[in-house]
C-alpha cells in the first residue's frame, strides 16, 4: 500500500508533504527516547493529532501506514534491544493516544 501523494497539512506555521510528514514522524518518535518519561501530550502525540484533523478520511489510513514504516525503522537500526522496545512502545501509545483521542472527539 503506499502513501497518498496529495496529503498535506500546516503544522506549527509550515507546510508539510507527505515526505516530509514522513520525516517529522521519525524525528518526532526517536525524540521520545528523551521524553520517554512524560506522560502522552508529546510533540509526536500533537503532530500526529494534528495530521488526523487535517487529513481526507479516505487518506487516514497513512496514519497506520507511518507507524509500521517506524517501527520496522527503529527494529532495523542499531540501538540496542533494550531501547529499541521502549521506543517502539513509546511511539506506539503516542499513536494509539492521537487516534483514539481523534476519535472520540469526531463522535
């Protein structure tokens, strides 16, 4: 499946692509090792929140879609095991977090 190519938002007072959507995602996600101990409301919790108000529902589905390309990142890079779950952890109830804030809120 790949990325609708047309998505784009306004974050922060700039304009992002899908790429670069993309890019703040990752970056967003391996900053968490520093946040790790804040409860959810992080910068990726907020960004990615963000993404799901301005996004078509049909394209939503990117959403899904970053979290795994993440994941599959963080597993293949060469942090140690140990850090590697935590992050993945970490990353995964921030999009948890978002999407099922979203959710409610659209009710």
């Amino acid at each position: 499946m790949e990325m609708p190519q047309r998505v784009s938002i306004r974050y922060k007072d700039a304009s992002y692509n899908t790429n670069e959507i993309r890019l703040k995602t990752f970056r967003l996600a391996f900053q968490l090792w520093e946040e790790e101990s804040k409860p959810k409301k992080t910068e990726l919790y907020e960004f990615i929140s963000s993404c799901l108000k301005q996004i078509d529902r049909q394209d939503r589905f990117m959403i899904s879609f970053l979290f795994l390309e993440l994941a599959d990142m963080i597993r293949d890079s060469a942090l140690n095991r140990e850090m590697k779950e935590v992050l993945i952890k970490t990353a995964f109830r921030e999009f948890s977090c978002a999407v099922s804030d979203f959710e409610s809120s659209s009710k």
